[in-house]
C-alpha cells in the first residue's frame, strides 16, 4: 500500500493540519480507516491517536483509495473539536448503547391464535340483537280529479229518527 499526501494546509485556530491523500492498494482489498490512519501518522511524522479520517472514498474497480485527514497537536481538542460519529468511526470513542426496547411478541398463525382462545374458555356465541323490519312509510291518499271525487262521496247518509217520548 502506498500512500501519498496531494495537499496539506495548516488550520491555527482548530489547531489541526488539514490533509488531503491517495493510497493505491494494488492487489489488496481497499484499506481500513485504522491502517490509513497509520499510514498518515507515518508520513506525517504524528501519532496514530491524533489522526482522524474524516472522509474516503474508492472507485469501483480502481485500486486507490482517496481521502481527507486531519491530523490534530492534542487529544483534548480532537474531543473538543470534532463530531460524536466521526470520533467513533475512528476507534476514539466508543458507541453509546441505547436502552434495548421491548420488542412486541411475535405474532402467532390465525390457526395457532384459535387454538389458544378455544382453550381459554368456551365462550358462548354472542347474541345478536335482531333488527326491527323498518316501519312502512304512510300511505297518502291520492288527489282524484274533481269529478272523480264526486262520484266516490257517499250519499247523504239517512239521519235515524229520535226517540220519540212517550207522552201520548
């Protein structure tokens, strides 16, 4: 693996040398972030520790490898400085363990479910309330020509003679 620096590029007020590089890795699979970051230590005469490979990238089918470093002059500013996921891509901290969540139970089969609830208790079928046939809308009578309606009046009904009293 060979490993040369393109350009380097001083930073006073995060106190950091900004790096840019290509590593060729002929025959080789494409480099860890920790060997690179002992490559660049080598190269740029620091330690592994205050090396950190911010980005790298790879080219399908190409063996190099390029990428930006930056190398720090103390550990306390690297933590002061740099993003929590890059310090743990560099191996300078390790990933919190969040609570594990409770994981709902699985599912069971409809068959193994009916199973189960048969065997719970046998419950009785429930009783559908019956539904009352909808009442029927009145009936209006129908409005009949005038002649027609004559025709269907009933007769003058005869009125029944009152009792007479019984004087006579």
């Amino acid at each position: 693996m060979e490993t040369e620096l393109l350009s380097r590029r001083e930073n006073p007020l995060f106190e950091r040398i900004e790096v840019e590089f290509r590593t060729r890795h002929a025959s080789e699979p494409t480099p860890t972030r920790d060997a690179l970051r002992e490559e660049i230590a080598k190269i740029a005469k620091a330690k592994k520790d205050l090396v950190i490979i911010d980005s790298m990238n790879s080219d399908f089918g190409r063996p190099e490898t390029t990428g930006y470093a930056k190398i720090y002059k103390s550990k306390d500013r690297i933590l002061s400085v740099e993003r929590k996921h890059i310090l743990i891509r560099n191996g300078l901290l390790k990933p919190e363990k969040e609570p594990a969540k409770k994981k709902p139970e699985p599912r069971k089969a409809p068959a193994e479910a009916e199973k189960e609830h048969k065997k719970e208790a046998p419950a009785e079928p429930k009783k559908r309330p019956k539904k009352e046939a909808p009442a029927e809308p009145k009936k209006r009578p129908k409005k009949e020509a005038p002649a027609e309606a004559e025709k269907k009046k009933p007769e003058a009904t005869e009125t029944k003679p009152e009792k007479e009293s019984k004087e006579a």
